[in-house]
C-alpha cells in the first residue's frame, strides 16, 4: 500500500518542516520543534511561557548528493518555580536527535563516529567529503576520543599481553576480556607495577591467561593471589621447538663429525660458497680464541672486555650455537618449488623448458637460476657421499628431523640417518620435545613432573627448568580451555590500527578506536 511522502519525515523526528530552499550547494531546511512545551533541564519543570526564539545551523545526512543543513527555530522559556536558579532555558531536543550546542544531528554525527573508527583522521575526512559530509580530520578523532565508554563488564576471564610501540625501545601492555571476546583497555607500558595496580582493582578475576615472561605473573601472583595463571599453549608449543634447535645447534661439530663434513674441498665450491667458507674459517679462529678463554674459567663479561666482541656471540660460542659453514639465503624460486617439484616428478627435467614454462608464469628470474636448480635437484637423488659433504643449517637439520620420513628426498633421508646414529642424545632431546608437544595437544599433565626430570638431564634442560618454574601455569594451560590467542589476535588489530595512523595514534586514541569498533 502507498503512503504519501511528508516532507517532515525527511527530518529528524520531533521537528516539523517549515520551508526549504537551496542556497548554493546546500539545502537548507527549516525547522522547528513539534512540541508546544519546554522542560527546564534544571528542575524539569514544564514550561509553555516563550521569551524568544533564535535561529542554529544544524548539518544533517545528505540529500540528493547535496550538504543538508537545518536552520532550527529554537526558542527560549522562562522558568516559573520559585526554588529554581535558571530563570531562562533553551529547550531540549529528544535524546539521540540534536544534543544541545551540537552543529550535527544525532543519526550524522553516528556516521561520522564510525567513519573516525574504521579509518581515522585523514582518511576519514577525504572519505566524508565524497560522501557529502564535509568533517575536519581533527573533529573525527575528537568525536571517537569523546563517544569511547570502555566496558563496564564485571571480569572473571582475562588475558593480558604486551605489545609494541617501538620494536626493541618501548613496549605497552593489552588486557582482554576472554569471554566476551573484547579488548577491556590499554596500559602505558609492561611494568609489573603498572599490571598490579590494575589488577588490584578489579578483584573479581578468577582466570588470567598471560605469556610466558615472568612480569605479569609476578604482578598476578601479588595482585590475585586466588586466582588462576594459564601459560600461552602457542608460546610454550613455539619455545619448546625452540629448545630443540638451540640443541641442533650445540651439537653442530658432532653433526659435521658423523656426515663427513669436517673437510670440505674449497676446489669443488662455487665462488659464493668460497666467500661463506671463508668466512667460517674466520669466524672459527674467533670461536676458539672465545672457547680458549672460556675453558681456563673467565666469566662471559671478562671475555667480552678482552676481544672486543658483543656480549650476544660470546654467549652464542659458548653455549656451541655458531659453527655453520654455509647459511641458507632466500631465493626467488621459493614461491615457485611446489611447481617446479611437479614438474620434475611429471618427468621434465630440462632447465631450459623449466625456465620457459616458468616465465609463463610470471617469473622474472634468468636462466641459470633455473639451471643450478635442476643441476642441485638430479645431485639430491644420488644419495652418496658427496652430498653430505655440504652440510645443512642448524634450522634445516630440526626441521629434517621433525617432518615425516615421507616428505623427504633420498640425501636427506640419509644425512637424517646418519645423524641419528651417531648423535643419540639429539635423538633423545627430539622425543622429548615431541612428548611435549603430545601432552599440550592432548591435554593430559599426569606425566608432567615426570616429564621434567627426563628433560632436565637432557640438551632441552634449560626449556625444562623454565617450565618447573612455572609449573602451575603449565598445568593450567595443559588442561584449561583458555589461552592467549585471542589476545594476540587483538594485537593484531591493534598494530593494524596503529600502522593505519602512521604509528602516531596516542594511547587513548588506539583504546577508544579499538573498544568502539566492537
């Protein structure tokens, strides 16, 4: 059924349409109130008395790909109770139309509030001029700094995180509320101090889902004494297979020892792998120069005062991390190996046609890298000696040894083989992260402590003694449905939001952008 089309329903409710004109680009309507009566906004006394009218603009949502402006014909009351100190008031509009002294309607400065939060200042403004709703970059973030309510809900769930704000110089911290999937508010830095203090204030939480550094624990420990700490499952799953190549990497000499490759021919090297030879040789001298005073007792500060070198390397030679001779650089076939494996399985094992398909499909690189491809692929499938003359990274070696048997070519096979048979504590240190692995996947702790003693005579001990200091934590993250992740997907929004102001959003700004969007 058709109604008929009332010029005052194109307006806000509770104003009725008087006249409408054009007045260059813009419409401009005019209003006034519907009612006959005012409420004092001081006693809420009603008023019929009108001592005057005056006239605002008032910008509303676009029509007709014109700027829409409301000339209101407000008008003045005076006030009759006697108690009362305002003897004259403006009159109100109903809530959620026109807030008093403001320049835009309700239902415009919504939009203009959602815009501030999905693009910011500048983008924004050039966002709403071609939307007809011309707003200045700096009226956007003060109408998102002044709309933010952060959330009033009672918390038992928590998870907490830093983040930050310049990578290596200044960090902040993320509180999250787990249950209703939220960001509860931003604090100015990761100072235990600063995460007690808030903590104190809100007693009701029973469950704090934190990281595995040692700060938030502390401040939870002191703040909630009663309530529960849950490790990061992703944290401790990443740390373990950490430990397992901090341990690939203190048994790089037995690794080269048993494959043969304590020698290599500087005759059989490319002129890149003579440069990266060379360089091991000279990282070698300095390594047993390192090694020789740390064999006769002096402490790692007293060795980096005599050779000069960073305090990070001497512990790395020390600890037995540094004895790669060739590391791994990326290539610009990396993206393009799953074709090309097909294509060689199908049987093409030319590198020129390799590379003619290849450029087909938008590689850019030259022949030769395609050449030196094939030449290293048909060199894999002879499993023999020379290949293992080459030996692979501390990081290509964990990963050999912690993919199926399947996934790997006949070299690997055999240099994996190899190093199983002759590094048996290796083997040890994998099967111990891997039981690990297995406890968190299938949520079961009974063999927790157990697992600990095992591990802390082991090359993982170091993970292990980590996790004994934070067994409770462990426990909980074991059996407990919470964790971390949905903090570090708010990170992820946050750095999103930052990035998009140009790394210069104040923290309140981030907060209130990141609390009103959802």
């Amino acid at each position: 059924m058709q109604q008929a089309l009332h010029r005052s329903s194109l307006v806000p409710r509770g104003f009725v349409v008087e006249s409408a004109y054009y007045e260059g680009d813009k419409a401009i309507v005019v209003v006034g109130a519907s009612g006959s009566v005012g409420l004092c906004p001081s006693c809420g006394t009603v008023s019929r008395r009108v001592h005057s009218r005056y006239r605002r603009r008032v910008t509303d949502l676009p029509l007709s790909g014109r700027i829409v402006q409301l000339l209101v014909i407000a008008r003045r009351f005076r006030c009759d109770a006697v108690l009362c100190g305002r003897q004259i008031f403006t009159e109100r509009f109903a809530e959620g139309v026109l807030a008093p002294s403001a320049r835009r309607t309700a239902r415009l400065d919504s939009i203009v509030h959602h815009l501030g939060l999905a693009l910011g200042g500048r983008p924004a403004a050039g966002f709403a001029k071609r939307l007809m709703l011309p707003v200045s970059k700096d009226t956007l973030l003060r109408v998102v700094r002044r709309r933010s309510r952060p959330p009033t809900d009672p918390l038992k769930v928590i998870g907490i995180d830093d983040w930050a704000w310049r990578r290596n110089h200044r960090y902040a911290s993320i509180i999250c509320n787990l249950e209703r999937r939220r960001v509860v508010t931003l604090l100015p830095d990761r100072e235990p101090a600063t995460a007690q203090a808030w903590l104190s204030a809100h007693p009701t939480i029973a469950i704090v889902a934190r990281d595995r550094g040692g700060g938030y624990g502390e401040a939870a420990a002191k703040a909630l004494p009663h309530a529960v700490q849950v490790a990061d499952r992703w944290h401790l799953m990443e740390n373990a297979s950490r430990a397992f190549l901090d341990a690939v990497r203190k048994s790089m000499r037995q690794i080269r020892t048993v494959i043969g490759a304590t020698t290599i021919n500087p005759k059989l090297l490319t002129a890149a792998e003579r440069l990266q030879y060379e360089g091991y040789l000279r990282r070698e001298e300095t390594n047993a120069a390192i090694l020789a005073l740390s064999k006769n007792g002096i402490p790692i500060k007293q060795i980096v005062r005599q050779t000069g070198h960073s305090r990070k390397l001497v512990r790395q030679v020390v600890r037995g991390e540094r004895h790669d001779v060739f590391r791994t650089r990326q290539s610009s076939l990396d993206l393009h190996l799953p074709w090309l494996d097909e294509q060689w399985a199908s049987g093409c094992r030319n590198g020129a046609e390799l590379w003619r398909r290849l450029t087909g499909r938008g590689f850019r690189g030259s022949l030769r890298v395609i050449s030196e491809w094939a030449t290293r692929r048909r060199r894999a499938e002879r499993a023999d000696t020379q290949n293992l003359q080459r030996i692979p990274s501390a990081r290509t070696i964990a990963r050999l040894m912690t993919i199926g048997r399947d996934s790997l070519t006949k070299a690997e096979t055999v240099t994996v083989v190899a190093i199983e048979a002759g590094v048996p504590t290796l083997v040890e240190a994998r099967e111990i992260i891997a039981e690990f692995h297995m406890m968190i996947r299938r949520k079961i702790e009974v063999g927790l402590m157990t697992w600990i003693e095992r591990a802390r005579a082991s090359l993982v001990a170091s993970f292990a003694s980590g996790v004994a200091k934070d067994e409770a934590a462990v426990r909980a993250a074991i059996t407990s449905p919470w964790s971390n992740g949905q903090t570090e997907g708010q990170i992820t929004r946050l750095k999103l939001v930052k990035r998009q102001m140009y790394g210069r959003g104040k923290i309140d700004l981030l907060q209130a952008r990141l609390i009103g969007a959802e």
